[in-house]
C-alpha cells in the first residue's frame, strides 16, 4: 500500500493573516532601525560637538594638542599684524578669553589688554588679507600648533562684534538716507 503526502490545504484567510504579520513585522523592525540610528547620531553629534572651539589657555596647558587639528579661538591683538602679500601669509597673535562673558566685544577688549591672558603667534598660509583681521576681533581657527608654539591655521573664521550695532539703523539715520 503506498501512502502519499500531500500538502494539507490552506484557506485563504489564513494565508493573508501570515503574510499581513509578516509585513508589518518588517516595518516595525526597519522603523525601529532607523529609529536608532538617529537617536545614536542625536547623541553623538551633541557628545563631540558640545564644545565649537578650545581656548589658548587649554591649547597651551595640555601638551597632547602638539601636532594635532583643533579649532581654537581668541581675540586678536591688532598691532601685531603682519601680511605678507608676496607670499600670501599673516601672522598675527591671539589672547586667551576669558569665559564664561555676557558681553563679547568687552571681553575681547579685556584679552587683548591683559599683559597676564595667555598668547600664541598664528601663521596662515595662501591667504588673502580679511578685511575682518583687526584688533579685537575674535579668530577662530582650524589648524595645529607646532614644537615652537606656532599655530598653523588652515582655517580662519572672524567675528567683529563692534562692526554690528544691535536694533540696527535708527529713525533718524533711515530719515536721512532717504534724503
């Protein structure tokens, strides 16, 4: 007597059933993939990038920043500007700034009158003269420092808190422009 198999049929209704399961199982899994993958990236980014920059007093009191990139800012000391328009290279001198500040035009004035604030000599190289480089502008560079102290900026970003006046333009200077 031979016996035979066969597949046991299955209504339609329970077919659908498994296969609606098994869709929504997959999204429920890629939804909660990519769930974590934004939630790891949220708390990353904050992590590492909590800080913008480092100031000259922590560039100078840990020697492992020697060689390294980091990004530093300080308040620059005007009349130790030099450009060298042959060769497109500044170098300038930065103070340390002191924070936490509510006012940062005053803490920039302060830096750069402070004989104690920690300074560093900045080199940029291939780069023309920002019309930003004055005294008491805050610098904020990319670059490393080397064995000498010197910081080698490839990056040189600046902020002149007096060249902007806050409320802007007042009634009688917009009167008198339309004069």
């Amino acid at each position: 007597m031979a016996t035979t198999w066969e597949k046991g049929a299955v209504s339609v209704p329970a077919r659908r059933m498994r296969s609606g399961q098994g869709q929504r199982l997959k999204f429920l899994i890629g939804g909660l993939l990519i769930l974590g993958a934004v939630v790891y990236l949220i708390i990353s980014g904050t992590l590492t990038g909590a800080r913008f920059f480092i100031s000259v007093d922590e560039l100078l009191s840990k020697p492992d920043y020697v060689g390294q990139t980091v990004r530093i800012t300080g308040a620059v000391l005007g009349d130790s500007i030099v450009y060298d328009e042959t060769n497109l290279t500044i170098e300038f001198t930065i103070a340390n700034v002191q924070e936490p500040y509510d006012d940062l035009a005053l803490a920039l004035n302060q830096a750069v009158n402070n004989p104690m604030a920690n300074r560093i000599n900045v080199r940029v190289e291939n780069s023309v003269m920002p019309e930003l480089l004055q005294n008491e502008a805050q610098a904020i560079l990319t670059g490393s420092l080397d064995e000498n102290g010197v910081f080698h900026a490839t990056e040189l970003n600046l902020k002149c808190p007096s060249r902007f006046v806050e409320g802007g333009p007042s009634q009688a200077e917009i009167a008198e422009m339309g004069a």
